[in-house]
C-alpha cells in the first residue's frame, strides 16, 4: 500500500468522459477546455500535513488540478497533491 509522505495527500479523482452530442465534427487534436479545480476524495495523508486534524478518510476536498501528480510504479497508479495546493475541505 502506498503512504504519502512529505506533505502529500493521496487522492482519488472522478474521470468524467465527455460526449458530444451536438452533431458538429471537430479535429481529433480539439480539447474542450477544462476547470482549473477538481473534487477529489482523500484516501491517505502524510504525518506532516499541516491541517491533518481536518481531514477523514474519503473527505471530499478541493484541489489545482494542474498541481496534482500522477506516479505510475509497478503497475498501480497513484494520484497525490501537495497540501499547499488544497484550496479547501467540503
């Protein structure tokens, strides 16, 4: 099992899929643009988390979406964000 350590929360992110159903064709390059912030849920926190006291397991919290990290080791991914980048806990 995966402990983040140094000020990193473990994350679990909900993948949306996106569909078009407009009818318009648009080149496979297009990206429709994306929020700047996510809800995530908290799986596991670091010791050091400077407001640990506040979290639960599977709280809900808001993140940078542009800060969070993806570590693929071994197989397993892992989606972690620094506390400096958690905007707030719903």
């Amino acid at each position: 099992m995966f402990k983040p350590v140094n000020r990193y929360v473990l994350v679990e992110t909900q993948q949306k899929q996106a569909e078009t159903v407009s009818g318009i064709v648009l080149p496979d390059s297009f990206k429709p643009a994306e929020e700047r912030h996510a809800i995530v849920t908290v799986l596991d926190w670091a010791d050091d988390v400077r407001f640990k006291n506040m979290l639960f397991m599977d709280s809900k919290i808001i993140i940078d979406k542009s800060m969070m990290e993806e570590i693929k080791v071994d197989g397993s991914r892992y989606n972690v964000i620094l506390d400096n980048y958690i905007i707030g806990i719903l």
